[in-house]
C-alpha cells in the first residue's frame, strides 16, 4: 500500500510542473508540487525520449539534455 509522498510508476508532461506523480494524503496522484529547476530530455524505460520539467529531486542521475 503506498503512503503520501511515493512516487507513481506512471509520469505525465505538464509544462510549468514537475512530470513525476506522487501520492497526496488521500493516496490520489498528482505532480510533484516542488518548482522545476531542470528542463531536459529524459528517457523512459523503454529508450524513448522525452522532453520534460522537473524538480531537483527528480531530475534524471544520467541527463541527456
């Protein structure tokens, strides 16, 4: 059972939010609330790129962009 503040496996790209899905106290998803400090491309598991915001917490270990 996940608690507030986990990360979804799932992301979303909204301009201006972090892309990550976390859990909010009522267990329901939304984007990570922290202000977007990285703009770049990311790749997802499956080796596409993606051009997405986020906070410094989630910015990707390997960037590429």
């Amino acid at each position: 059972m996940p608690v507030a503040g986990d990360l979804l496996k799932s992301w979303s790209i909204r301009p201006g939010y972090c892309f990550r899905m976390v859990y909010g106290k009522l267990l329901q998803a939304d984007h990570c609330r922290q202000p977007v400090e990285w703009k770049g491309i990311w790749k997802d598991a499956k080796g596409r790129s993606h051009y997405v915001e986020t906070c410094r917490e989630h910015a990707p270990k390997s960037r590429v962009g």
